[in-house]
C-alpha cells in the first residue's frame, strides 16, 4: 500500500517546537526559510507581510505549472498530492503563497486548535459560499502550509489571480506560526486545546503559546473560545484595532463540553448523575438523543457538573489545574457572540443577538454542534464587515447545508450497510465520540496507527474511558498499535473478537462479516487515509483529493 504524502515524516523541514527559557515559538525550517525577505507592504489579507525573494533563475510565472505537474506525478505514483506540490513550490518560489492570498479581497480566516480543525473549516467555507462568497480553502486537512499551497495547485488559472473572494484555511497550531510569518489573517478563529501529540507539542501552554502568534497577527478579527480558559485568555494579545469575539455555551451545557482542565483535575467518569443540574430543556431526548448518549464518553456515571460547570466534586484548592479551568467560566462575563443553548439529535438551538434561533443539522456527533457555534460566530463577523446582513433564519439555513468532512463521520455505503468513519486522536475527542455514537446495534472496529501525522506517543489511549463497549465489545482491532489498543481494552474489559495488524486485510473482514449491520470504526489520521483507500476498492468513496 502506498503511503500518502500527509503520512510521511516531515521532521527535516517541518515546525519543530522550540522552548527556550520558557518561551515557545514554533521554528518554521523550510527552505524558504533559507532566502532573504523583502517587505510586501500591506495587503488585501490586511497587513504588511515579509515576502520571501524566489530563487533569480526561477520565472514566478511557471510556478503554478510545477506546482500541478508534481501534483500530477504524485498521484499517478498512488500518493495523494495534498503535500509534495507544496513542498516543490516552496523550494522553487517562497513567495508564492503570500502573492496568491495577498489578491484576496477580504482576507484569510485560519482556523486552528487542537480538535474540530477541519470540521469547522468546511463549516465556515460552505456556509461563505452558501451566503454569496467565492471561497478558496483547504478541504482535504491537510494544514500544514504546503498543503495550502498544493490546494492553491487546483484552485488557480495559470497567471490569473485567485477567483475567490476569500481564503478560509485550517492550519496545524505549529504551522499556523510558519503561516503567519508570510500572510496575516484578517480573521483568526482559535477553539480549543487538549492534550494532543505530546511527542510534537509538549503540555498544551505550549499549544496556547503557538497560537498566541495567530492571535498577535491577527488584523480584523480574533474569534476565540470563552470557555477554555487558555483560549480566552489569548485576548490579551491581540493587538490595539483588532477585535475580538466570543462563542460559548449555556451554564447547563458545560458539563457535556468539559475543557482539558476538567478531564485532568478529577475523574469525573466516576462523578454521580445526581450531582448533575442541567436546566431550561438545554438537552433534548435525554433518553436516547446525541446529548444524553455523550454521558458515555465519561462512563456510566455520567459528567457530573454543577450549574458553574467544574465537577462537583471539587473544592476549592483540590487541583492547581482545575484553578485554571475555573477562570474560563469567570471568563463568561465575556458576552457570546453566539451561544449553543440547546442541543438534540441532529438539531441545536443558538442564542445570537439576544433571539433564539434554531434547526436541523447534518453533522454527525455532539461536540460538532460547539463548533457551529465557532463557526456562526466568524462567519457573522465576515458578513459585517463586508455590509452583508444576515438574519439567524438564514444562517441556520446555511448551516444545515453542511455535511461532515471526510473521515470526521463520513457514511460510506458498503453491502448495504452504512459504514461510518471516526476520527480520534487524542482523549477528549476520543471519550466524545465514543458518547456521540452509541455502540449498541453497531459492530465496532478500531485502527490506531502512529505515523508522524498521528503522533507517535500513543500513551493517550490510557486518558480514554472505553467501558461503554463492554456490552457490544470490538469486532475488530488494527493497525500499527494494535496491540496496544488491545491490551488498552482488555484493562477495561471490553472484549475483542479480532486482533490484527493488517489494515487493509483487516478492515475488508470487518466490512464484509454480518451484511447489513451499521459499523463504526474509529481511527487515527493515517488510519482513516488508508481505510477509506481499501474502500473505495469495495464501494463508492469520495475522492477527497488525499490519494487511494
């Protein structure tokens, strides 16, 4: 099986995390990094940038021709292209990428945070265009910067300028600091941190540190996260004349939403349901809607907050973690440009401008209806700033247009049954889509694989409450670290039928045994990239443009 471009190591010429008398910067060493810069004054995407000179042998003009023929060659070796036209590109011509978003008339927005990156990109970028925008964006994930600029590959006409009317881009939290340096977004929209590829990032100040850059470079608007703590408290870098926003949720949803602060300070898991106080119907069909199903993902006891959103638990003093945590909810005297105030199967309801406004949704699992609430929020701050006005009725409308990103609850028919794709990758996102996607009536499969894409510490999976598949067990364990996911499992004693490290093999068996049963399989980044590769051998999967 060939490997895709977006699984290789990239450790030669990729951001590296640099502490350094405990300041972190994320060190961009590209070769672009090799050339002199000159100043490129300001821009469309709203401010001065430092444009990397180009090699003098290089015509600027041909650079989208390499870029395309790399491309080319790269899927016709059986990679996907999404980052080996970039990485010819940014050896070629540096300053490519600041020349081609620099047109934009309105800017970039980047997106960046530990969990929901991609997800909340698609939602932004389909909910521009569906509001009258022409949208450049990155939709395959792939956020490093040479997958930005490999997007670009297809999105341009040779010497024309890009037909969009602006860029809407997810970039990985230490690429976003590379990105940064070239072009300065307009908007930045910054949602979470968690405990995250520990082998890359170390503890997630660090995290907060790198995307205090995006924040500090920010030119229009900062949309940040007010019930992170980490995240809200990045407003104090964000410079004089830039504005900032605010999502969030309502006190009785905080609970089913807990930030990194909560899940380390105790183990909530075990806290009891009866110290729950979940008011004002905030949770529809809580007998067997997505919002009562994400109880799961903290164990049968269910999350157990209190109105203030800290575990029950809890006094004062008991965890120096959990004093961090408290300062998001101090942080709620920040008002919520939006706010999700109710939640159910496939619907949700958002405060926005002091009026209710509510729908269906086709998302696929609990914690991507909290970034809908990111979403709404930068898309507003868009439309105002380019005289558009909008009202809630037809933001939901656009919202509801939205389908999942591939892998990120992507449905693909296979004999008849719904096959549904489930990316994790660090506990948070784990435990909740566990809770979001119900194991009873399903078969379950799990592929953990620890390329340089996924992280190779994978000492994550023992943050992860699994004993919701006790009942049904795993049909299937695979990839890299699939043995180490079974002994995770057996601690928890969930029963495994299946133990294999052969994906492809394996991920065939486990699609073709008992025709016409709903599965799930939850996997890592280079996991899905091969899963959906074997796949699309069986039935009809959608080119996302990251290879087969």
């Amino acid at each position: 099986m060939a490997m895709n471009d977006e699984s290789r190591p990239e450790r030669d010429d990729g951001a590296r995390v640099v502490v350094d008398d405990g300041a972190v910067t994320a060190r961009a060493e590209a070769p672009a990094a090799t050339h002199a810069a000159k100043p490129a004054g300001p821009n469309a995407a709203g401010g001065s940038v430092q444009v990397p000179r180009g090699h003098w042998w290089w015509p600027s003009a041909l650079t989208p021709w390499a870029g395309r023929t790399a491309q080319w060659a790269s899927r016709l070796a059986g990679h996907g292209g999404s980052a080996l036209p970039g990485r010819v590109v940014e050896v070629l011509d540096p300053g490519f990428l600041a020349r081609t978003l620099g047109t934009l008339p309105y800017g970039v927005v980047l997106v960046s945070g530990t969990n929901g990156k991609t997800t909340t990109t698609r939602m932004v970028a389909l909910m521009l265009e569906q509001l009258g925008l022409k949208v450049f964006t990155n939709p395959t994930g792939s956020n490093f910067t040479r997958g930005v600029v490999s997007a670009l590959m297809g999105a341009i006409d040779g010497r024309k300028p890009l037909d969009a009317d602006i860029a809407v881009l997810e970039l990985d939290e230490a690429y976003a600091v590379h990105f940064v340096r070239q072009i300065r977004p307009r908007y930045s929209l910054l949602l979470n941190v968690m405990r995250d590829q520990l082998d890359r990032f170390g503890e997630i100040d660090n995290t907060a540190r790198l995307l205090g850059h995006v924040a500090q470079a920010t030119t229009g608007t900062v949309v940040l996260n007010r019930e992170d703590a980490r995240i809200a408290r990045l407003s104090e870098q964000v410079p004089d004349g830039t504005a900032v926003r605010y999502f969030g949720l309502v006190n009785s949803l905080r609970s089913y939403f807990p930030s990194d602060d909560d899940m380390h300070g105790t183990d909530i898991r075990r806290t009891a349901m009866s110290g729950t106080d979940v008011d004002d119907g905030a949770v529809d069909g809580a007998d067997d809607g997505a919002a009562s199903s994400a109880m799961a993902a903290f164990g049968a006891g269910g999350p157990g907050a209190s109105l203030s959103g800290a575990p029950s638990s809890l006094v004062p003093g008991e965890s120096p973690r959990l004093d961090v945590g408290r300062e998001a909810f101090a942080s709620t005297a920040q008002p919520a440009d939006v706010t999700l105030r109710r939640v159910g199967d496939h619907e949700a309801e958002f405060l926005i401008d002091g009026a209710t406004v509510g729908g269906r949704v086709r998302l696929e699992g609990i914690y991507n209806l909290f970034n809908a609430a990111a979403a709404l929020t930068v898309v507003r701050s868009v439309l105002a700033d380019a005289g558009r006005s909008v009202d809630g009725g037809r933001l939901m409308e656009a919202l509801a247009e939205v389908t999942p990103a591939f892998g990120r609850g992507e449905v693909i028919e296979v004999h008849g049954a719904p096959v549904e794709l489930l990316l994790v990758k660090n506990p948070m996102g784990f435990r909740l889509s566990l809770g979001s996607f119900p194991a009873p009536g399903h078969d379950t499969m799990i592929a953990i694989c620890d390329e340089y894409a996924d992280g190779r510490d994978m000492s994550w999976l023992w943050d992860v409450d699994f004993t919701s598949l006790r009942e049904t067990g795993v049909a299937m364990v695979s990839g890299t670290r699939a043995w180490d996911m079974a002994l995770r499992l057996g601690y928890d004693e969930v029963k495994v039928a299946r133990t294999d490290t052969d994906l492809e093999e394996s991920v065939e068996r486990f699609v073709t045994a008992n025709p016409g049963v709903p599965k799930h399989i939850y996997c890592t980044y280079t996991a899905m990239l091969r899963l959906r590769a074997r796949l699309a051998r069986l039935a009809d999967v959608a080119d996302a443009g990251v290879g087969r």
